[in-house]
C-alpha cells in the first residue's frame, strides 16, 4: 500500500492514530508517580496561629496578607481573613463582623456565641488592610461586650486557646 494510493479520509485517520498512540505511550512512560506529603501535625497553622474570620461587605485580604496585620503591630501569631472558602466558621477562634449589627444574625447560626466580636472601623480602615489607620479598630465581644484593638484580641485569643489546650489542675 503505497501513501499516494490511500485517500485523504484514510490519511486523516492514519495520522490522527499515530498521534494517539505516540501521545498515549510517552503519557504512561513520562508520568510521575504521585507523592503524598501529609502535615505533621506540630507544624498545622491552627496550632501555631489564631485564626479570625471578617465579615465584610468588600474583599479585603488575600490569604498571604493575613498575617501582615499583626507584624506590623508587634503581637503574636495570629492570622485574619475573609476568604470564604478558606476554613469553615466554626474552625475560627473569633468571627469578627464589620459593619451593621444586622450582619451578626446572619453568622450566628454557624459559631459559637464567644466568638463573634463586632468591629468598629471606617471603610478607609479596612481599604487600608487595618494598617496605617488613624484611630485603631475598636472590636467588641458580643458576649462579654469587653473592647479590643486587635493586638489584644490577639492576645486574648492566644490566652483563651492556652487554657482550653491545659488541663485545669
């Protein structure tokens, strides 16, 4: 069978097969086996950071952000974000929510009461990342109603996750 002799259909077909094939035989040669690296369990970031949620009517923070709010103040490890799909509510230590009263109600069914704080800032604040602000964000605890600026709630909630983590004696 010479290759003028085959017709055009015949020719696609003939090439579009040695295409799959080739393709199909260096996919299996070239792949990588899979690696599974898990997380030690002493090096997770909700064992080294406090984790805040923000619930706010602008996107605010990028996930590699989230810290930058709390080296700038000099306070421990905490780490805040308002990436929904970052964790799930109740994994939070605090759920911080700007703006009116009205958007507690909608959070309140996902956490625990001692969780939710109330933040109150201008918008320029928060377009700054909560740096840089002329007068420091005020939080205040919905249960306890007691006022923060955000590096004694990080602080507070370092000290709340100490007491949980030991035994009382």
């Amino acid at each position: 069978m010479c290759w003028r002799q085959v017709s055009k259909f015949q020719k696609t077909v003939i090439v579009l097969l040695l295409y799959s094939f080739i393709y199909f035989f260096l996919s299996t040669i070239a792949r990588p086996e899979p690696m599974y690296n898990f997380v030690k369990e002493d090096l997770r970031i909700g064992d080294k950071y406090v984790l805040i949620y923000l619930i706010s009517n602008t996107r605010v923070f990028s996930d590699a952000e989230g810290s930058d709010v709390f080296v700038k103040r000099h306070c421990g490890n905490c780490f805040i974000t308002n990436n929904k799909g970052f964790l799930p509510l109740s994994e939070y230590d605090a759920v911080v929510v700007h703006g009116h009263r009205s958007k507690l109600a909608e959070a309140s069914a996902y956490m625990d009461p001692e969780k939710r704080y109330l933040m109150e800032t201008r918008k320029e604040c928060l377009e700054k990342k909560l740096v840089g602000c002329g007068n420091e964000p005020k939080i205040t605890s919905f249960s306890t109603r007691e006022t923060y600026d955000l590096r004694s709630l990080c602080h507070y909630l370092h000290e709340t996750r100490k007491q949980e983590v030991e035994p009382e004696t």
